[in-house]
C-alpha cells in the first residue's frame, strides 16, 4: 500500500511538472482569405469561407454567430512568402497577437510541405476542416480553445498569421481529441494514464488528402460505448441548459436523466470524456475496471460487465492513482513489506508506549530495518500481483465491515476488494471451492493467471453503471475542477477575477 504525500486538497495544483499558461482564443469561427501562391497551379482556386452558424447539437455559445465573408482587402491580401513559415518558426515560441502557438506540431507538420503555406489551395479542405473544429463542442471540447477571436477577423492578420493559426487550430484540436487537451506531460503525476502515441501532422496530412477531411480528425477521438453514450448526454443537458425539449434523444428516456442544474451535469460529462481521451483507443475486451470514484471494481469479458464489486480506495490525502497495468497472478496468504512511510508514521510511534505492538500484530523486523507482517495480514488472503510504479495493486481485508459504508476512502493507496474470492475464480477460471483450498494450505505460494490480465484504475465522476445507466458520483478527490479549468481557461478566468471582486468588495 502507498502513501501519497502532498495530494490533499488544494496540493494537487502543486505537483504540477509544468503549468499551462494563459487561456487561448474565444469562439471559433473563422475566415480566411487570401491569393493563391505564386507557385501555385492554375486549376488551385482560394479558399472561399462562406457564412455558417453553429449545428444544433450545441457547441459553445459563443461559437454560434455566423462566420463573416472575407472582404476585398482580406481576399486580395498577398501571397505568403516562401521563407516567412521558416523563418518564424525557427525564431522559437512563435505567437499572433499574444497567443502561443503549438510550436513542435507546426514545425513537423511544414517541414513536410519545405514550409510553404498550405491552406490557400486547399479551400475546401479547410472549409471541412473548420467546420470539424467548429464542432468540437460535440466532443465536450470548448471551441473557445482554437484561436477563434482572431480568426474571425482575417483582415487584421498578416497573411504568414492566418496560415500559421489556421494550421495550428486544426493540429490542436487533432492533439485534443487524441491524447486530450491535458496530454500527461501536463498532468498530476498520479494521473498516469496515456493512450498510444498518434503522429498528428501525419493525420492532418492524410485528412486533406481526403474526400472527407473531418471524419479523418474525429476518428482520432474515442469511438467506445461509454464515450458515445456520453456525448448523447452531453446533447441533452446542453439544451436543459439552452431551454430544450425535455428528451430530444430517442434510445434515453426521462427515467435516466439526472436531477441537478443542466450546467452541473455539462461540466461532469465534459470532464469524463476528457478523462476518456486518456485511455487506449483499442481497450481490451478482456479486462479489470476500476473506478475509484465510486469505489466500484468491474470485470469485462468480451466486452461485457462479468463481474461487480465493492472496493475501498485511497484517503483523500492517500489517493489511489490513475494508471494502468497487468495481472499476472494471485498471490495466497501474502505477507505484507510495510513501506517505509507507514511504518515511520503509523507503527513505530506506537513502539514505546506498546513495547509489544509488532509481536501482537505479528510482524518482524528484517535485516534491511525494515518492518513485515505475517499472514494472515493486513492484505487479506489474496493479492493480485501487478507491477507499477506506484506500488499500487487489488487484495483481500480482514476489515471486512468497510465495505457497508457509502464513504469507502479508508485505504493508503491500494485497492481492498470486497468479493476476492469470486474475482479470483474468474481471473484463474477455477471454482470458488479451488479458491479457498489454496488459501487453506496456509502457505504463502503464487498461481499464474492462464492469461494475464488488463487491470484500469480510473477516476470517472460521470460514467454508465453495470446496466449502461449514466451515472454520477460525487467528485471526492476535488480533481474535475482543476481538469474543467483547462477545457474552459476564458471562463475560470473570468470566475477567479469575480471571486477576487467579491472578497475584495
């Protein structure tokens, strides 16, 4: 089990590597205007943007005004020169009007085209393409992300300006839906899940090759059942919000909606799918799923919930992290190698007053200082042995009556689960009866899974239960504020400088 120092609330914020600066852009909408390149063929023709409004599935408000025309000054504006991508590039942390660009995707993206502008013969690409991210609300993504504000104005930008932000909307919005808008170089170090690495340039290469260059950038988002069933959702609560009609989706009726504010609901399921966009693309059909926000562990196979458990999980300033990992197999009758932290902070203050606690509770020094328990321990009579870096795995309890409580954050790290003995039939394929004969040898001995195991350790406030029903759970770890603040930057702001008004007033 593992201690987690420094995750109490208010200290996630702390442990931070890197911290995201500034918020980006407003609403996206976009024109474009501009010659066709001095090398380009006569059949090119420019990009034409034609007034569109926002779909009715609701992205953010802000991006529903129309998109103005380009005007004449703006579509007579002049080439990019062939030099100006380069050169701005090469200058390091490039910028339009005090706005960061993602400097490492524009660069591999225009070293593939001997960076020279791409978007002034490839207008109805683009056209796609934006409206693509014009969508990205249908995502949970706040087109607010996308350098909108100075998008929607092409004749204040230079010419090398509108190409440089018109390439850099579609590679983020790409990076978002595939690795997330909080890819794991920017996230809590407990928050340790990633999904495959995806060459983004490469994608929006193969997108405007194709004949539907949109389709290409969504694909890159998750296409699982719980993704999809939380964009319907999503759709929902937005027009709750907006006033809608009270079930506009046919396959959800009204005894599956949540009580609670409209806005609540959007900002929980914009939160989980973003989570989501952190997993594989390709989930295996066999694996361990457990969500530590609501203290729940599920077994699939083949895609389907087996198995439902109860679990206990880390204390608020204990917390178990996001990761995930492999089961190999099921230890029996597991001592416990009490880590350091625990020991120096729970048993050896007891030492004096208790001369006798390590003897009572039968543990023993070794020869490296530190302190074991012998089994039984406090890890049960199963352990379901995985290696990661936190130290983090599944076992058994002697406490079996925390298992009854609604509030099951009593563990230092690791995973307590509540029917060990059916899990352990399942993962081994051998009856419950085989089960409890390993256990009553009372010798400490491992047996391999047939097959290892996938094990997931997420934290999802919003998700479909074991009945595909959406559900919520309270946010016990305090972590979907942080995550929201990054889907939406312009509205935190604007929220901390109210709050700073009203306790300066």
């Amino acid at each position: 089990m593992l201690t987690f120092p420094g995750i109490a609330n208010g200290g996630r914020a702390e442990r931070r590597y890197r911290a995201r600066c500034g918020a980006i852009a407003l609403a996206l909408l976009c024109a474009l205007g501009a010659a066709d390149h001095a090398k380009a063929s006569p059949e090119s023709s420019p990009i034409e943007l034609l007034p569109w409004s926002a779909p009715a599935a609701g992205p953010a408000p802000a991006a529903s005004a129309p998109i103005p025309a380009p005007d004449t000054a703006s579509a007579a504006a002049p080439a990019v020169p062939e030099t100006a991508i380069k050169s701005r590039l090469d200058a390091g942390g490039p910028a339009v009007a005090g706005e960061k660009l993602h400097l490492s995707l524009l660069r591999q993206f225009y070293a593939g085209h001997n960076y020279q502008p791409v978007w002034p013969t490839h207008g109805k690409q683009a056209q796609a393409l934006l409206g693509a991210v014009l969508r990205s609300g249908d995502q949970g993504l706040d087109p607010n992300l996308f350098h909108a504000a100075l998008l929607r104005n092409p004749g204040s930008l230079s010419p090398v300006d509108r190409e440089l932000l018109l390439s850099d909307a579609f590679l983020s919005y790409a990076d978002a839906l595939a690795r997330g808008v909080l890819p794991i170089e920017i996230r809590m170090d407990d928050e340790d899940l990633k999904p495959a690495p995806v060459d983004v340039p490469a994608v929006l290469d193969r997108a405007i090759a194709s004949p539907d260059p949109g389709a290409v950038i969504d694909a890159l988002a998750p296409h699982t059942k719980v993704y999809e069933a939380l964009r319907r959702e999503l759709a929902y609560y937005r027009g709750q919000q907006a006033g809608g009609a009270a079930d506009a989706l046919e396959d959800t009726g009204r005894e599956r909606r949540h009580e609670g504010r409209a806005a609540d609901r959007v900002r929980e399921i914009e939160v989980s799918l973003e989570r989501l966009r952190w997993l594989p693309r390709d989930l295996p059909a066999d694996r361990v799923w457990v969500n530590t926000a609501s203290a729940h562990l599920t077994l699939f196979q083949d895609n389907q919930p087996a198995f439902t458990t109860r679990i206990i999980v880390g204390e608020v300033d204990k917390q178990t992290p996001d990761l995930q990992s492999t089961i190999r197999s099921i230890l029996f009758n597991p001592p416990w190698y009490i880590p350091p932290s625990i020991a120096r902070s729970e048993i050896l203050p007891k030492l004096d007053s208790d001369p006798d606690y390590l003897e009572r509770h039968h543990m023993v020094w070794r020869q490296n200082g530190g302190i074991e328990q012998l089994p039984p321990s406090a890890l049960g009579r199963l352990k379901f042995e995985m290696a990661d870096r936190f130290d983090v795995y599944l076992h058994d309890t002697p406490e079996r009556h925390l298992f009854a409580r609604a509030d099951r954050l009593r563990s230092h790290g690791c995973v307590r689960v509540q029917n060990p003995y059916e899990l352990a039939s399942l993962l081994l394929k051998k009856p419950v009866s085989d089960i409890a004969h390993e256990v009553a040898a009372k010798t400490t001995h491992s047996v391999a899974l047939p097959e290892a195991l996938p094990v997931f350790i997420v934290y999802q406030t919003a998700f479909l239960d074991s009945q595909g029903r959406l559900a919520f759970v309270p946010d016990v770890y305090r972590r979907d504020d942080e995550i929201w603040q990054h889907l939406h930057p312009l509205q935190a702001a604007v929220a901390q400088r109210e709050q700073v008004a009203e306790r300066g007033g």
